[in-house]
C-alpha cells in the first residue's frame, strides 16, 4: 500500500487496435494509481501475458483478430477467479454484454461512449481492500 492509503493494482491490457491500447495506456498511466504489466493485441498474446504477470486486473476487448475476448475472460476467471476484468469493447448489443457478464466479467463498458469509465473503476479498484485469494 502506497503512503495515500491506495495499493497499486498491476493490470493487463488487451485490445487489437494500437492507437486505442496507446490511449487507454496514456490515461491509465496518467489519471490512476495502477501498474500496467503488459498491453498486447491479440488472445494468444493475452494468455500468455495473463499466465506470465498474473495482474490484478484486466481491461480486455472482446474483438481480438485471432480469438475471441470471451474464451480470454473465461481462461482468465477458469485459473484466477478474483482477478477484476472490465470488458471495453465495441460491440454494444445487449447480448455481448449478457456473454461478458455469463463468462465472468465484472465490468462492460462501450468504447465510444465509457471508455473513461475504465479508469475510475481502476482508482475504485486501488482503493479498495485486497481481494481474497482462494
């Protein structure tokens, strides 16, 4: 825990489209107390990622050009339950949210309209007690 009373999440990113992962990358840096661990742009790379730093948190897109964001969720919550997911994605129909939320994310937010949101729920996040490890 740091001297403001905020511990310092370590998070992965994953999203495919670069200039997105380097904006949300700039503000997570900027505008919250967490450790970015990695930011990748594809499934393989995010399992591999996820399995070598074990973040704390993950900000993941569902739209990855070699797999799917949701099977990354449900590997991520199959081996590590209370790691914090927030999905940031584009898809904004209802049934995307419903499978982010089945396969156990803890957040869903759409690009285009809660792309800030992410890093308030990231400040929440560090400041909040530790979540148990089973």
């Amino acid at each position: 825990m740091s001297a403001s009373g905020t511990r310092r999440p370590t998070v992965l990113v994953v999203e495919d489209h670069v200039s997105v992962r380097r904006r949300l990358c700039d503000m997570l840096a900027t505008e919250t107390p967490v450790q970015i661990v990695a930011d990748v742009g594809s499934a393989r790379e995010a399992i591999d990622a996820f399995e070598r730093f074990r973040p704390d948190a993950v900000v993941l897109d569902l739209g990855l050009p070699d797999g799917s964001g949701v099977d990354v969720l449900r590997r991520i919550k199959g081996s590590a339950p209370f790691c914090f997911v927030i999905v940031l994605t584009q898809f904004d129909e209802p049934i995307f949210a419903g499978l982010a939320r089945a396969a156990g994310a803890d957040c869903f937010f759409h690009k285009s309209t809660q792309f800030e949101r992410v890093a308030a729920v990231l400040i929440e996040l560090a400041q909040a007690p530790e979540r148990s490890q089973p």
